[in-house]
C-alpha cells in the first residue's frame, strides 16, 4: 500500500527554481548548447551557400532580427521577476502610428522621438501600474493592452500608411554603422544587451530581480521593493518597445498600424530559447543574447535559401520545445527508473 | 495550516456556494452588458434591432465561442494553449483538401461527404491537442511554452503543403456550405453547434467528477495530486477537449467562409483568451464557466458590431476591446478580494489563519 502514495519531487512541488546549484548547471550547459548551435549555423550557413560570409549576411541578419533582439531584452527582466509582456510588439505598432502621424503633422523629428518615447512610458506605466498597483495577472493585462494599443495605433494612424521619412535619421534604418558592416539595430541591441546583462547579474537590482522570480513574498520581506521594481521594468519596457517602434519606421520607411504585428510572441519564444524559464527566477543575458545570434543567423541562412519566413516556423517551434524538453530528460529519466524500481519492489513484496 | 482542522466537507460546501453565486452574477452580468450594448445601438441606429444583426453577431462570434470553451477547460486546469488558431486553421485547411481531392471534374461537384469532413477536423485537432497534452503531462513542462511551440509547428507544417494553395467555393459542396448560412428556427447552423457544445460541457463541469477535478487541479496542483486527482489524465484530457474543439472550429470556418488557405486562423489565439478572460475565467485556473467564456467571446463581437452600424469609426474597435478586457479584469480582482474577505470573515469564528 504504501508505495502506491505518489512521490513528489521538488519540481511538482513547484520548488524547481529553489534547487539552484542544479539550475545553475543547466544553465550552463544550455548556453553551451546555444553556443554550439550558433557554431552549428556559421559551418551550415558557410557549406551550404556561398553568400553566406558576405557583409550583406551580416546586414541583413541585422535588421531582419534586430527589432525583435531589442524587445527581447527588457521581456528578459520582466519574464525572470515571474511576469509577462505580451504588450512589446503593439508598443512597436504604437509607437510606429504616432511617430508617423507627428512627422507628418510636421513635428520636428527630435521632439516627435521625444513624444514618441514618452507614449511608450505611458504605455508601459499602464501596464506596470495594473500589475503592481491592482495586483492584477500580467498575462491577462498585456492581452488587454496588446489589444488597445494595437487599436489606439489604428484610431492614430487608420489604414494610412506614411511614407518618405527624410532628413538625417533615415540612415540608423538603412545603413551600416560606419566602418563596419553591421545594421544600426545590431549595434543597438548589442549596446543595450551589455547594459541589460551588467544590470541582471552584476547589480543589487539583478539580484533582487532574481530573488522577486523565485519567491516573490520571500523578497518582499527581505525588504526588496517587488512593485517598483517591477513597476520600473514594465516602465522601461514601454519606452525600449517604443524606441524599436521608431527604428521601425526608419528601417521601412514606412508608418501603419499594423507594424510588426504578431511580433510578441516571437519575442517571448526568444527569450524562453534562450534558458529563461517561465516562472521567473532563472535566466541569464548570455542565454539570451546567444539565443538571439543563433536564431538571427538561422533564419538569415533559410532565407538566402529562399524558404520562406512561414516554413522557418516549423524549425524555430521545434527548437522552442527542444529547448523546454531537453534540459528535463535527466529528470525524467530519473523519474521513470525511480517508478520502475518501485514497481518492482512491490510486486516483489505482494509475492 | 488550520486548514485541516476545519471540517473540510463545510468549508468545500460554502466556498463552493460563493463561488458559484459569483460565477453566476458574473454570466448575468455579461449577458446584461450585451443587451444594453445591442439596444444601445438599436436606439442609436433604427435599422439595428432586427434578427439579421442578431444573426449576424451569433455567426460572427460562433468560432471564437467554440475556441474559447476548449481554452477554457485548459485556462481552468492552470494551464494554457496559445496553439488553437493553428489548430483551427489546419483542421479547415485538411477539411478544404479533403473536398479538393473528392472534386470530380465530371459532375462538377464534391463526392465528398458532410459527416467525413467533420470527422477529419475533429480528427486533427484531438491529434494536435493529444501531442501538446503528452508533452505538458508527460515531460512536464509549462504548456505556455509547448503551446507556443505547437502554434509555430502546426503553422509551419500548414504553411509547408499550403503555401499557395487556395480552396475555392466551388469545391465545397453547398450541403457542407449550409451549414454556414442556413438557419434553424431563426438561428444559424454555425451557432447551434457551439451552443450545444457549450450546453453540454458547462453541464459536465457542474456535474461529473472528473470535470469538477478540473478546477481542483486549477485551484490547486499539489493538493490535487496528494487528494488522489489523477492530475496528468485530466490536463491532457483538457488539451485533447481544446484541440478537438479547435478542429471542430476549422470544420467550421470552411463552411462560413468556404475559401481557405494557409493563414485561416491566424492570431485568434490571443483574441480566444481575451474572450475567456472578459467572460470571467480566472488566467490562474481554478474558476471560470464556459458560459462565461462564450458570452465573452459574444461581447467582443458585439462592440465590433455596434461601432460598425454607429457612426463610431471600426478603427476604434480593438483599443475598446483591450479596455473591456482590462475592465473585466479589475471587476473579477475586486469581486474575489471581496468574496475572500467574506469568507474569511464568517469562517473567522470558527477558525484561525
């Protein structure tokens, strides 16, 4: 009788973040992986096309995945204090529309980047305000505001599209940084990756960011202020999102609605890619950067190979759930022997 | 915890009752909502109050209606399934070969049959729940990110053999194409499958233990499990429900819309939660009715309606959605700290925290 009482291991118990040194392993060994699929991409890209090693691979992965490398770095900090954003890419579209409109309402560029930005604090001020304030579940409010956001860029813009971005700033969209051969938005995201990875692992705010994701009431009574933190990320986020929004316009040259529509999900799956679980607490900015390269260079190689970006679907969701379901092998594994074991013991206890 | 020294029978019973008071006000609520909306815009705009607009919403809403009964026996459960407009989309799109490939040139119509057509999508959407259900259960991984994964799959494999491929209205027989328009007693076909669907399941999940185990997994997974709920059968028969529910909805979008191709169903994931989450079903698990989640899904086609005859511009639709959804979900916090505190406050004499 008594074997049949269900053993819980820590993961079922929901204490999978709190076995750290087991965490921290894997996660290195998932970096590894990543790095070694980042490898992987450059011998298959090299082999297989001979376009591959030119500036223009280069550029192209740039501002084909730079927009959402960039989204994906403040998801990175909300997703390890346990929330989500599902708001990033209609903040995108948002702040695309009202870009667009001041520019063509003859706003001086300057004050209508400014303008711009701030929309994307309010934005994500909403956001941080419903979540910390009302206590509300992120998941929930950012499907709420993905959708009003995503509807207030159609009230701005309607099925407008504005066009001939002149004057000097068309150059961060679609020119090459000066004297190398990469796109602005690389660059950005490179910048903005080193900064977001010295504030997660090298700051008091990155500690508490982790110690918010793996027990949030543990960190709130260790005095860590879990609802300005948070505030804070969601904050940032509205204004990177909106940021991305304007580089947008400038890569495209073109304003609408619609702008990177679907993107969120897209961000989020790179993000998870890259080591960060899902329930907070676990993550690193190396993860997620690799993810980034080895997924950017990727669809660069399936895209000078003419698949198209639906079919590139298949490989990413494959490596999305490789990427859940590998690192819980070992465990299973264990899992499976340790029920053998027990089943075997019972019967030969019955005989 | 005190918990266990309360007798456990008359704390399930009335918190059971609270809950269930709160989940009825909260449908009557919605339903309220539509009616003043629809007359809103009835008064606003003569021509509005006649069957055909009621049609008309009950067809629109008819597929999200069905989706979001299936998300929300996964929602329930503390899970979620981002993957059903793939699902959906799929299962139209094997529903448009079937009859693409039964196409005689000869007569110039379809062999194929009704019944087989819906076996084939329902059949494809229980096969794609199955796996994401498998996974979730027995790998044990957050059914977020397998479900994420399943939405980029399915829709890269019904990329893959649909790309370019459209399915005409002319392969798709008119018995099938029906089902789409023709109505029943003044109801439309489309919707009388839903609402069957709802019926059956909101019964089942007041009634039978095994759906009642759902919302105890929801509320809470460990105690579930130590209580002798058979947690992983349950999770992945909800993931099995949802898909199967989701292919039902691809049979559906062929015969309404009878042209198909690769991107049927595109971005309904999110649009599906919102309608549970406006229908008052906890992102959490634990509570939720899918009545609530149809009505939800109703509403949302209602405001998209009443801006469409109102001089309202339709541009305004989605930023009103999205301030519906975050209204719906302050009134549920509020409603259930207050409910909590209600309970708290009679069961404080009986008990310590």
């Amino acid at each position: 009788m008594s074997t049949d009482v269900p053993v819980l291991d820590d993961q079922e118990l929901g204490l999978a973040g709190a076995r750290t040194g087991f965490g921290f392993r894997s996660l290195v060994r998932w970096e590894g992986m990543l790095g070694l699929l980042f490898i992987f991409d450059l011998f298959y890209g090299g082999f297989s096309t001979s376009q591959f090693f030119t500036k223009d691979t280069i550029f192209f992965a740039g501002i084909n995945f730079g927009l959402i490398a960039i989204m994906a770095l403040p998801e990175m900090l909300i997703i390890t204090t346990g929330e989500i954003d599902l708001s990033v890419a209609a903040m995108l579209g948002l702040a695309c529309a009202t870009f667009g409109y001041l520019f063509e309402h003859h706003v001086e560029v300057f004050l209508a980047m400014l303008i711009t930005l701030c929309v994307g604090a309010i934005g994500g001020a909403l956001n941080g305000f419903l979540v910390t304030r009302l206590g509300l579940p992120s998941i929930a409010v950012t499907i709420g505001t993905l959708t009003m956001f995503r509807g207030l860029a159609e009230v701005i813009l309607g099925t407008n599209e504005i066009t001939n971005f002149g004057g000097p700033w068309t150059d961060i969209g679609t020119n090459t940084i000066p004297g190398t051969p990469f796109a602005w938005a690389f660059g950005i995201f490179v910048v903005l990756a080193v900064i977001y990875g010295v504030l997660l692992h090298f700051t008091a705010l990155g500690r508490s960011i982790f110690a918010i994701g793996l027990q949030q009431e543990a960190a709130f009574f260790s005095g860590i202020r879990v609802k300005r933190i948070k505030f804070l990320l969601y904050l940032t986020s509205g204004v990177v999102c909106a940021f991305a929004g304007i580089l947008y316009t400038y890569q495209t040259n073109t304003a609408r609605y619609d702008a990177a529509s679907g993107l969120e999900l897209n961000v989020i799956a790179i993000v998870l890619f890259g080591g960060v679980s899902i329930f907070g607490g676990r993550g690193s900015a190396v993860g997620v950067f690799l993810s980034v390269i080895a997924v950017g260079t990727f669809d660069q190689i399936l895209t000078i190979k003419n698949v198209s970006s639906e079919d590139q679907s298949i490989v990413f969701g494959l490596l999305l759930l490789a990427s859940v379901v590998i690192p819980n092998i070992p465990r299973g594994y264990h899992l499976v022997r340790q029920r053998l074991n027990s089943a075997s013991l019972s019967k030969r206890a019955n005989s | 915890m005190s918990v266990l020294d309360t007798p456990v029978a008359v704390q399930r019973v009335k918190s059971h009752r609270v809950a269930e008071t709160f989940s009825r006000a909260r449908e009557l609520a919605i339903f309220a909502v539509i009616l003043i909306l629809f007359f809103g815009t009835a008064i606003k705009t003569p021509g509005f109050a006649n069957i055909t607009s009621v049609q008309q919403i009950l067809t629109n809403s008819s597929l999200f209606i069905l989706l979001a009964i299936g998300e929300t026996l996964v929602i329930v459960t503390r899970n979620v399934d981002l993957s059903v407009g793939s699902t959906l989309g799929m299962s139209a799109f094997l529903v448009g070969e079937y009859y693409t490939h039964t196409y005689s040139t000869s007569t110039f119509h379809s062999n194929g049959s009704v019944i087989v057509a819906f076996l084939i999508g329902i059949g494809v959407g229980a096969f794609c729940g199955a796996l994401i259900g498998l996974i979730v259960t027995v790998a044990k991984v957050p059914s977020l990110v397998v479900s994420l994964a399943a939405l980029y799959i399915i829709r890269g494999i019904l990329n893959l053999i649909g790309t370019g491929v459209q399915i005409e209205p002319t392969v798709i027989p008119s018995s099938f194409q029906k089902i789409g328009y023709e109505t029943w007693a003044g109801i439309p076909w489309i919707f009388i499958i839903p609402l069957i669907a709802a019926l059956v399941i909101a019964f089942a999940m007041r009634s039978f233990r095994s759906m009642r185990e759902l919302y105890a997994i929801g509320s809470n997974p460990v105690a579930a499990q130590l209580a002798g709920v058979p947690v992983g059968r349950r999770v992945f028969t909800s993931f099995l429900l949802s898909g199967s529910l989701a292919g039902l909805g691809g049979v559906l979008f062929a015969s309404e819309f009878a042209t198909v191709n690769a991107t049927a169903g595109t971005g309904y994931e999110l649009l599906v939660i919102a309608s549970c989450v406006v229908g008052g079903v906890a992102i959490f698990g634990g509570s939720g009715t899918v009545i609530g989640a149809g009505l939800g899904a109703i509403l949302l086609q209602v405001i998209n309606q009443a801006l469409v005859v109102t001089n309202v511009s339709p541009f305004w639709d989605s930023a009103l959605a999205g301030a519906l959804i975050l209204v719906a979900v302050s009134i549920d916090r509020f409603v259930s700290n207050r409910a909590s505190l209600a309970l708290r406050l009679k069961q404080g004499a009986t008990r310590v925290d």
